[in-house]
C-alpha cells in the first residue's frame, strides 16, 4: 500500500512540473520570445489610436516624418553586447549636419524598432542634436531570441554611451524612450552613469516587469499572478538569463542622480496611466511630470504635440544648452 502511494505521489509531482513548466513556456513565448509573433499586438483595444488626435495635425506631422526620412537616411552603429550572450546589438546614428555637443540616445517599444521612432528622431535632430536609436536586442536588426523588457537592455544602453563618448567626448547626452523603450531608460538611471548623462525623458514607461505582465494576464486571460507569472519566470531565468521581478524600474529610478522628466496620458490602459505615479514618485532627483489628458498608449505627442514638446524643451534646456 505504501509503495503505490508513493508511486502515485512520485507521478503526481511529475504532473505538476510537467505541467508548471509548460505553463511557464507557453507564456515566455506568448510574451518574451522575440520569435513567435506577439498577435495581442494587433487590434489590441489598449493600443487603439486616441481619438483625441487632430487628424489634420498628425498628417502634416506625419509627413514631415516621411520627408525626414527621405532626407536624412543613417548610418549604422553596432555593438556586441558585454554578456554571456554577445549578442550584435544595431543602431541608426543621425550624426547632425550642424556642429553639437548636443546627443540624444533613443529607444523603442515593445515589438518595434529604431526606425519606427522618426517623430522624436526628427524632433531632436531639428533641434541640433546628433541622434542614436538603438534596435534593442530581439528587435530590428539587433540579434537576441528574447524581449528583454529594458533590464538587459539597460546594460546595452551604456555601451551605447560609451559609443557616443568616443565620438564626442564632450557630448552632452539625453536618454529617451516610449513605453518599453521608457522603461528601459529608467532602468539604466540606477546605474553609474557617466556625468556626460544630463537629463532623461520617459514616455509612458512600465513600473516593472512583473507589474505589467500581472496586469496583462489579468486584463487578457483573466488569471492570477500566481502561478503563471512565476512559472513564466522560472523558464525567464533558464531561456533569457533574467529574473522578471528584479526587472524593476521603480528600484532603479529610486537610485537614480540624473533629473528627470515623466510623461504619460491619462487615457493610457496599456501601461496603466496608474503607473506614473510609482516611478514619478520613487524619484529622488530634479523632477518634473506631464499629464496629457485623453492620450492612449504613446499618443501623448500626437495628441497635444505643442504641450509635449514645449516641456520636453523647457525641462531639457535646464541641463543642456
């Protein structure tokens, strides 16, 4: 009687394993592999465009952006990556016809790339800043079979740095991003950054990892965190090398020295506009937040550009002539 109940506990267990780690796979792929198609992307309600954008406005925005484009092609950067991986990390440079100290370093969301990011690549080079955007890994042309979710990427992000420091020594650097790319800005604030690091600008970042996929899992499956997320993280440790709840934004912007400013719309259900507040307050530096009313998932710029931009340039020119 014993040993078939140990049999039978022996299999039990079996099961659940089998069973946690293939819950595990299913969701790391659904979220983080960056070779299965993520089609929650695609007529996602959360990523609807904002119907308090101007059409007339955002087509003339629009194709300044094209005529951009046209103009003004890149060059390439790359990298390889400072870990285990040794991933070849790319990136567009827009090196500015006008001579600058003057450099912004761009970054993506979730599932685009670099050149998805002309708006704000434009906007800086009219500026007269010398311009880097990175494909973070998985993304573009940039190697890597995982979504980092900006926590290896803000490891990437220094490299980065350190390349435009060989450029310029003297460059006088801002770090950008929207949405993911955001998130992985803040990340890289807790680290030591280089004193050439003047300012930074999120555009509806996460406050973590695990906060963001705990919203999602709810919003669309309908489960708990537990234990689908921590299956999911488990395969995250063995398949990408990272943990998902270290991968904390408010844990980093709360180490960070670099000011910053925080924007966000309040329409945001993507990445919940509730979010702000936790990395807007876990700041310590010089800090500024900006709220555009009835913007969705990185629409703020479309649907009140002149606000946007007036206090992207205030709260930027505070550090950077």
């Amino acid at each position: 009687m014993k040993k078939k109940l140990l049999i039978f506990l022996t299999i039990f267990v079996i099961l659940i394993g089998v069973a946690y780690f293939a819950v595990g796979n299913y969701f790391y792929n659904y979220a983080l592999s960056a070779t299965d198609e993520k089609e929650f992307m695609e007529d996602n309600p959360h990523l609807a465009d904002s119907t308090a954008i101007d059409p007339i406005i955002e087509q003339q925005a629009s194709d300044l952006d094209d005529q951009f484009e046209a103009e003004y092609p890149p060059s390439s950067l790359w990298i390889e990556s400072n870990d285990e991986w040794q991933l070849k990390l790319h990136a567009d440079l827009y090196e500015n016809r006008e001579q600058s100290d003057k450099w912004v370093l761009i970054a993506h969301g979730y599932t685009s790339r670099a050149d998805n990011m002309t708006r704000w690549i434009r906007s800086f080079y009219e500026n007269g800043y010398h311009v880097l955007a990175p494909d973070l890994r998985g993304h573009g042309d940039s190697e890597g079979e995982y979504i980092g979710m900006g926590w290896h990427d803000r490891l990437d992000l220094l490299q980065w740095i350190d390349e435009i420091r060989n450029i310029n020594p003297n460059a006088e650097i801002v770090l950008f991003g929207v949405s993911m790319g955001a998130a992985t800005v803040m990340m890289a604030s807790g680290e030591d950054l280089p004193s050439n690091v003047k300012v930074i600008v999120e555009d509806c970042g996460y406050s973590s990892v695990s906060d963001v996929f705990i919203y999602q899992l709810d919003d669309l499956f309908g489960l708990p965190e537990f234990p689908v997320l921590h299956a999911a993280n488990t395969v995250s440790n063995i398949r990408a090398g990272y943990d998902i709840y270290e991968a904390s934004a408010v844990k980093q912007v709360a180490k960070s020295k670099t000011p910053m400013l925080f924007i966000h719309g309040d329409g945001d259900t993507f990445v919940p506009y509730e979010m702000l507040d936790d990395v807007y307050n876990a700041a310590q530096v010089e800090k500024e937040k900006l709220i555009i009313p009835n913007a969705a998932h990185g629409d703020a710029v479309k649907v009140d550009p002149d606000t946007y931009w007036e206090t992207v340039w205030r709260f930027v020119g505070k550090y950077i002539d």
